[in-house]
C-alpha cells in the first residue's frame, strides 16, 4: 500500500493512503486489519478523504513495513463485515442531515418568498395527513399536536414558522433514527458469533478444528454449555437448547434426531451431532437484527414512561391553548401555547439518552443487551460474585501433578487434560494448556464424557471409569478411596492451591494443584462499587470453606457461601429479590447461568464459558474488573441525565408558555426557543456520560 505521513508523534501516526476515492469495504478492511494487530491500540479510518489515524506501542519502524505490505485483496476479512460494520449508516445518516439543513437555510437565502411559501406548504400535508391519522384512529397524541401547529402557522400565513417547526422536527427524526439504528447494529454486532474451534466429527472422531475450514455436509459435535456455531440438522444425539438469543424464549426446547438447530443457540443440556447446512454468519446477524428491533429489549421503563406521558400531555397542551383563547380572545396568545410542548423533547430525549450510555458502553468493551438493564445496574443494591474465573483471574494455572497411584504425573496429566479439552471452564483450560506446554498430545483415548454441572466429569477408558473434579464429587457421590501408603501424602496437599482430583476405578491416582490467583484490582473495585451505591456484595462458591473464607477476607465482601451448587446461587438471588433488594450476578461458568437467569441483570466474563454469555443481560471484557465501577457510574450518570432533562424539558417549556401567554414573545419565537431547546436537549443527551478521565482511573 501506498501512503505518505501527514503527522506524526510518538506513538501516534496519521497518514494519507494514495488512491482514489476509498470506498466503505476498503476502509473497513483497513481498521479490522489493523485493530487485529497485538501492537496497535486505537484505529480511525476515514474513507472520505482516505485517511487513517493509528495508534501503537513499540517500535515505529514495525509499523511502518506492516503497512507497506498491506494489500486490500491480501486481506481474509471475517463474512459480512462491511454490512455490520455500521460505516455505511453512519456516512448516510450525515449526508442525511447536512442535505437538510442545506436545503433549509440555503432555501432562505436564494429563493424567492412564494416559492418558499408554496414548498412549505406541499411539505406541510405529510404532517398534517398524520395528524388527520391520529383523529381517525380516536387519539390524541404528539402527531396530532405538529399537525396543528403547522396547520395553524400555514393558516396565518406565517410560513417562516412553519418551515422552522417542520425542519427542527425532521432533524429530530433523523437524529433518533439514526440513534436508534446505530445501537440495534452496534448490539447486533456484539452478539454475532466468535467462534474459532470446533469439534469436526471425522471417521467416528472428534477433532478440534478451525471452524474456517468446516463447510456444508460436515458433522459437527456440540457439547453441553457452548455454542451452536452454525444451522444444520441434528443427525445424531439429544439435548435441551436455549434459543433466546434468537427467538426471545426463556425455556429451553428438545432437539433431537432430524430437528434444525441455528447458529448462536446453546446447548444447556445433552449433547449433539449437527449436519451443518450452512456456514454464513450474515444469517445470524440479519436474525439478530430484527429479533432486537422488534423486541422491548431495547426499551427500559424510563423510556416507556417517557412514550406514554409524552402522549398524554398532548390533550393538556390542547386544553390549554383553547382556555388561553377564551380567557384573552387572543389568537396569538393561544397560539403559544399551542407552539409549545411537552410531548416531542420527552419522547426523543430520553430514548437518545438510554441509547446513548449503551453506545458508550460499548465503546468501554462492555455489552449492553438493552436499556432496561442499565436501569437495572442503576437501582441495584446487590452485587452478588462468583468466585472463580471472576474475582480471581480468567487464567489459573497448574502449578503442580501429585501422583497417587500407578500412573506417572505426565501420564496423570494427559488423562485429565484428555477429559477437561470438551469444557469450557477456567480451570479445565488450566490442565489442557498445562498438558501441552509441556507436549503431552493424545489421541481420543476415552469414551463419551459426561459432565455433572458444578461437580466434575466422568468417562470410561479402556472399560475403566475415570472422574475428575472436585473433592465433593470424587470422595462423597463416587465413593472413592485414597490408598492407605498415600494417606499421609493425602493429608499434607499444599493449602494455597485449588485442587483437582483424578481418580480411576475408584481410586484416586492423582492431584491437580493449580493456582487461581486473585485479580489485583478485586479490593479496590469492591470499595469503588460501595461508593457508588452498592450496599450488600457476596461472593459463591464451589470452592471450599477454606480457600473462600481467604478469599472473601483478603477482597473484603459482606458475606461468602462456599461448596455451592447452581442452583443455591439461584435460590439465593430469588431469596434477596423477594426481600425487595435489586440483585446483579457476575460469573463466567456454565454452573452460573441459572443465577445469570433469576437476577435483575445478569453479567458475564466475556471469556467464560458460551452459555453465561448467552443468558447474561450484560458482558464485560476479561481482562479488567474495573469495568463493573465503569458500567455502575454509567447507569447512574443515564438515570441522573434522564432526570435533568425532565427538569430542563419542565421548565424550559413551562417558561416559554408563560412569556407567550404574557405577550412578552410571539407564536413564531414560541417556536423557534420550543424546537430550539429539544434539539440541544437531545444533542446534549447524545453525548458521553462520563468524563474521560474517570473512565481512565476506573
């Protein structure tokens, strides 16, 4: 590629590719390749005049040759990326809106008055038809109440009025429209599909293989807890999947033999065989798409309550224009009133606002699956956290095989590691890297795994039972010993480490000691979280009693459970919801989405386990806790927002009656201050709701 560089600093690099017009696919081939590079930290690329600012840490000369060697056509961009990219949207949207006010003032200054006059007449019937709607259906809302006001103007002969009502009203549209598309697109594209792996079935085998190279007519096999990554037929096995990321259903549904199955569903329950039937994402992006615009999803009930009274304003603002005229016989009087509202300034402020935070939180890596549930997050006041994967870190490690039995440590290990590669789950990640970090590869040794929720996995090899899983599971429901000789070596297991145990034939064989290490800003965020308004935060577990009771000391929680199932943090939340507390649950693990389900906003780590991702209402990146402050602060700046604009909308409009019912301003500036004032209302609610510099320090 070519370029040259317009402007430099260190690490910061602006520069201008050579060619002609860049079109919205090159430019969206050119971000997604850079932002995919580990050394670049922020990308914009701007297709009009073909410019790309670039942000990178590490040595100028590296990115520099990378964009030398980049190629359009070189690029293996992911399907459907420049149709879900929102680009395109967005660059129509301001071609919309710069048209517009264009053609408005540019109409002012070069065309004749009965020009004007006859266009803003012709302009005039689309309102009024709408409002003329309204009275036929028997309501009496904010259409009807436009309509009448440019009806009114028209009728006066004040045609400035008019084109000034119908242009700040039309700007209203397009900003909300294009608020509103851009939200549904941005959530659309957080919800499509990631997936990178799959289990191929292949001469009655299971292989883990890139899911690039799978295509129609392969068998995919899809375990309890992950994902379907693609539609296709069921051609072998059962289960219970979860469609609600497609078709809003809370219940799972049976599949079975010759039943469709569609890419994006989890497998809650079972297992199955997929015949795959097509291998496109643009599919599951476009259901998704209209799943959310025609779902209340989006919709929190300050939004709701906004539409509705927006609506039942609108017979006041009538009443109250007829009882100025009757008490003064003053036209113009009367028409202040008239020109003023309520209605319009609520209905599209406070949708702007709710779209907005979920816009922003979007841009701080957190997903946000609708507006109800940030206005959840700002009324809760009940954090409850799943201990492991969450507050400690997403990648714990084996620090140590202790043997047993028979079987040498590396034997140990692949067994276990064997076992756990079917299941997402930190701690079995853990065993699979471990087992090949140190090159222990196998082949499918076993036969079908089981694996028990929230207690560990079984499977035969060799006509012999293996388990593995906690200490619960292997001791207490599979009745499992300790060889007498190892007893003491049993009783002496270091106690700073999480442990997993292995054993065969109802013998132990081995130990897996892996370190789960607290993540560092855990104590921190809690106390952040206190400040801003949480005032009950309790940590689950399945861990023991010791390793919680360390943890939930050092991280400085109200209150800990440790050794629970599922469904005690589910009938815990239910418990704390039924005492009239606003309850958020964060976890990351298959054993949490019952909990994910019953809170009033459901968080998941975006790295956990398919099925927590699916159920939670909200995900946040992996990698920092910090975005639970972040997502708390921006709920309660959208609730504080929304309730300033109340009070600017009140009073603003209460005002502008009032100075017009006094004489003090005409009808046509009655209009002009009106649409004024919901016009900068509504830009204002547009923008971002924290400071830049408290998303830093979060």
């Amino acid at each position: 590629m070519k370029f040259i560089i317009k402007h430099e600093i260190r690490g910061r690099l602006r520069i201008h590719v050579i060619q002609g017009r860049m079109s919205y696919e090159e430019a969206d081939t050119l971000s997604w390749f850079l932002e995919k590079q580990e050394y670049v930290t922020d990308v914009k690329v701007y297709e009009r005049t073909a410019d790309a600012v670039i942000c990178y840490e590490g040595e100028r000369k590296r990115l520099i040759l990378l964009l030398k060697g980049f190629r359009y056509d070189k690029v293996d961009v992911p399907e459907n990326l420049s149709a879900s990219s929102g680009r395109k949207l967005n660059s129509q949207f301001r071609e919309k809106l710069i048209t517009k006010a264009v053609l408005h003032y540019g109409g002012k200054l070069f065309l004749p008055y009965p020009v004007r006059a006859a266009y803003t007449v012709i302009r005039a019937v689309r309102y009024i038809r709408e409002g003329l709607r309204c009275l036929r259906q028997g309501k009496i809302e904010v259409p009807l109440l436009d309509a009448m006001a440019i009806s009114v103007s028209v009728l006066r002969g004040d045609f400035n009025t008019a084109s000034s009502v119908m242009f700040l009203l039309g700007v209203g549209e397009l900003l909300e429209e294009w608020t509103h598309k851009k939200s549904v697109g941005d959530l659309a594209r957080s919800m499509s599909l990631n997936i990178k792996k799959v289990w191929l079935k292949r001469g009655g085998q299971e292989i883990l293989a890139e899911a690039s190279t799978v295509v129609p007519g392969d068998t995919v096999v899809v375990h309890m807890g992950n994902v379907v990554p693609f539609d296709g037929e069921v051609s072998g096995g059962e289960g219970m999947v979860n469609q609600a990321s497609l078709t809003g259903e809370s219940l799972p549904v049976r599949r079975i033999q010759g039943q469709s199955v569609y890419a994006g569903t989890v497998v809650e329950e079972g297992e199955l065989e997929i015949l795959v039937r097509a291998v496109s994402g643009s599919t599951r992006f476009e259901k998704i798409v209209t799943m959310i615009e025609d779902s209340e999803k989006l919709k929190s009930s300050l939004e709701s309550k906004a539409e509705h009274l927006a609506d039942r304003l609108v017979p006041y603002t009538l009443a109250g224009t007829g009882l100025v005229w009757l008490l003064t016989r003053n036209i113009t009087k009367a028409l202040s009133v008239l020109m003023v509202d309520f209605s319009c300034a609520l209905k599209l402020a406070m949708p702007i606002s709710v779209l907005s935070a979920i816009r922003e939180a979007g841009d701080s890596g957190i997903t946000v699956k609708g507006g109800k549930y940030l206005e959840a997050v700002a009324e809760a006041d009940t954090v409850v956290f799943d201990k492991t994967g969450t507050l400690t870190k997403a990648k714990p490690t084996v620090k140590e095989v202790i043997e047993f039995g028979d079987y040498p440590k590396e034997e140990a290990l692949r067994i276990a590691a064997c076992l756990e590669e079917h299941f997402p789950h930190s701690m079995a990640k853990a065993v699979v890297d471990a087992a090949r970090r140190q090159n222990l590869y196998h082949e499918e040794m076993h036969s079908k795994v089981e694996y028990v929720v929230a207690h560990g996995i079984s499977s035969y090899i060799e006509d012999k039972k293996v388990i593995i899983g906690s200490s619960h599971f292997v001791f207490e429901d599979e009745g499992c010993r300790v060889r007498p000789e190892y007893q003491e070596r049993f009783d002496s297991l270091p106690t700073e480490y999480s442990h997993l145990y292995l054993a065969m034939e109802q013998e132990l064989i081995a130990v897996i000691c892996i370190e789960d290490p607290l993540r560092e800003e855990a104590g921190d965020m809690i106390r952040s979280l206190r400040q801003e308004g949480i005032s009950k935060i309790v940590m689950m577990t399945g861990d023991s009693e010791r390793t919680a009771a360390s943890v939930a000391r050092r991280i400085g929680v109200d209150e800990y459970y440790a050794e629970v199932l599922p469904e005690d943090k589910a009938g815990f939340i239910e418990r704390e919801k039924a005492a009239g507390r606003k309850v958020i649950m964060v976890g990351d693990g298959i054993n949490d989405s019952p909990a994910l389900s019953a809170s009033d906003t459901g968080i998941a780590i975006s790295d956990g386990a398919e099925i927590a991702r699916e159920i939670a209402d909200i995900t946040i990146a992996a990698d920092d806790l910090w975005e639970l402050v972040t997502l708390k602060r921006l709920a309660n700046a959208m609730m504080k927002r929304i309730h300033r604009n109340y009070l600017c909308i009140v009073g603003i409009n209460s005002g502008l009656i009032l100075l017009g019912v006094l004489g003090i301003i005409q009808p046509t500036a009655s209009a002009l201050f009106h649409n004024t004032s919901t016009l900068m209302i509504s830009l204002r609610s547009m923008g971002n709701l924290l400071p830049e510099e408290q998303g830093e320090q979060a």
